[in-house]
C-alpha cells in the first residue's frame, strides 16, 4: 500500500521536541555522524512513525512513543502496533538521500523484527 501523508505541524513540533531531548550520543560512533545529522535522523524517524499512526489510525494504531528514556542504549522493539498486536517496524529515508543514492533501506541483523519469525509490518517511507 503507498500512501501520501501530510504532516501536522503539530506532529512535526512533537517530533522536533522529542529530537531536541534525546540524547544520541549511541550514534556519533558511526562514520560521518555529527549531533545535527543524528537529531535530524531522530526527527525524520519519529516524522515517519506519525505518518504511519495517521495511515493505520483506524485499525487501533498506537501513538509513536515520544518518552526519553534514561539508558539510551538502541532498543529493537517495534515503533508501533495495531490493536490486535501487530508489530509495525517503521524505516524512513528522505527523499534527497533517495535521489543520491537510490531508495533503499538496511536492517541490522541482530534486529530481532528483520529475521526472526514474528509477524508483524515493516512501514517503509520516504519523507
């Protein structure tokens, strides 16, 4: 299913607010992360998530959790479910990535959602 999304700019301050507070340090580790780049990421993320809540609302969604969490070490639970219990993965990419290096997205593979034998939904998006 493709579905565009407008985002409320509601959503989008949520969003900025929760990526202002988190601490990303877990991601400055990696190559050609500065703090900008990885809160921008965690704005895209969380953007994303809201534009899936908005397009499975009706089928009991749960909102995208915005809590800081103290051990900010890299969680691999779902980002959201449906009502039924459904585990929705969501992966976002922006659209200026997209065009330079093509629509794509990774899974880790310790990230238990990607391999193993839950069922659930990955949510891919392009913002």
């Amino acid at each position: 299913m493709v579905k565009n999304i407008v985002i409320d700019d509601e959503y989008k301050r949520l969003a900025r607010d929760f990526a202002d507070k988190r601490d990303v340090g877990i991601y400055l580790s990696r190559a050609n992360i500065t703090e900008e780049k990885a809160k921008n990421d965690v704005y895209q993320g969380c953007l994303a998530e809201f534009a899936v809540y908005e397009a499975l609302k009706n089928k009991g969604c749960t909102k995208p959790d915005l809590k800081i969490y103290e051990n900010s070490k890299k969680r691999y639970t779902p980002d959201l479910r449906l009502a039924d219990g459904t585990r929705i993965h969501v992966k976002c990419q922006s659209e200026a990535k997209g065009l330079q290096y093509g629509i794509s997205w990774i899974f880790e593979n310790k990230d238990s959602g990607a391999h193993k034998n839950k069922k659930g939904i990955a949510a891919f998006c392009v913002l």
